[in-house]
C-alpha cells in the first residue's frame, strides 16, 4: 500500500517535506519506520516471516513486527497501529521500550533503494504465539525462537539466507538490550 510519509535528511531530521512511499523509495530518500522486538520472560524471541509477495526479502525472517511511519504521525501511535495490524495485538504506550534509532540503507535495485531510520522498540510478549492473528498480506509465518540459536545464526551470520541482512551490530544491539531485561 503506498502512504504519505514524512522525508528525512540523511542525518534523520525532518526536512518539512514528504513523499508517497513508492517515491521514496524509487529516489532512495531518508524516510522514519518502526521496528519493534518482541520477547517472552523465558528467553525467547518473535520472528516474522515476512509474505512471499512481498518486493524485497521476500519469505526471510525478520523483525517481530515493522513498518513505516505515516506523515504526520507520532512514532508511538505507527507502532502500536503496526502491531495492531500485523499480529493482532492491542499494546499500551507504556509497554514500548525504544532503544535506539538505527540508519539503515538498502540498494535493491536502480529502482528501489531503502534509505530508513527505524526507531527501535522492545516490547514484552505477554500472549501465547497461537493468540496472535497474522496479517496475510505481510505476514507468512510467526515462530518463537531461543534467543541462543537467534544469536548464533544473526551474530556470526552462520544462517544468512535465513534472515533480513540487517548489520550484525543491530542484532547484537537487539540481543544485548533483550538479555539485559531479562
């Protein structure tokens, strides 16, 4: 679904401006998106496969739940309605622990190039995986993973065909901040 969203500098500052998604990413311009981590109390951690029809990773692993942020609106409000859509549960503000905002670019073709800044999230899982309802047109797959085998398959890349290649300092970052709440 292309959205307006907000067009940012390529420090991450707002520039004023914005773009529908589709030329964003045709021009590659800086743009804010929502990642947020899910994680249970025994050490695990929620992955989602991202739809086979999606344009770019297409069936890879990823991220509990991310999405772009709509022009205009708060970064809290982008991601508590990402996760609404995409694995159908209802989190309160509070609940969101950001950890950072990370720049991330991606040149997949002449023609699509992910320029981001995702304002990173760590939310508890407080619902068993079968309570969670996918959305079928972004979501494949969810499964819960030990934070172990997702650490030796991320930080040596020992699995890279397996996962969305996000650099390896934001995985570690992602498993250092889970471990820490543990």
């Amino acid at each position: 679904m292309d959205e307006l969203i907000d067009i940012l500098d390529s420090d991450g500052n707002a520039t004023g401006k914005t773009a529908l998604k589709s030329e964003a990413h045709r021009k590659g311009l800086f743009h804010p998106t929502v990642h947020i981590w899910f994680y249970t109390q025994n050490g695990q951690i929620l992955l989602q496969q991202r739809s086979k029809n999606k344009d770019v990773f297409p069936l890879l692993w990823d991220v509990s739940v991310a999405g772009h942020i709509g022009a205009g609106e708060s970064i809290e409000i982008s991601a508590i309605r990402e996760i609404e859509e995409e694995i159908g549960l209802t989190v309160h503000p509070e609940a969101l622990d950001k950890i950072g905002v990370f720049k991330s670019v991606h040149r997949h073709s002449e023609h699509l190039i992910d320029c981001e800044y995702h304002h990173t999230f760590l939310c508890e899982l407080k619902v068993p995986l079968h309570q969670l309802k996918k959305q079928e047109s972004e979501v494949e797959d969810l499964a819960l993973q030990s934070l172990l085998q997702f650490s030796q398959e991320t930080w040596g890349l020992a699995n890279p065909q397996k996962y969305v290649p996000h650099s390896t300092e934001y995985y570690k970052t992602i498993i250092k901040e889970i471990k820490r709440r543990l």
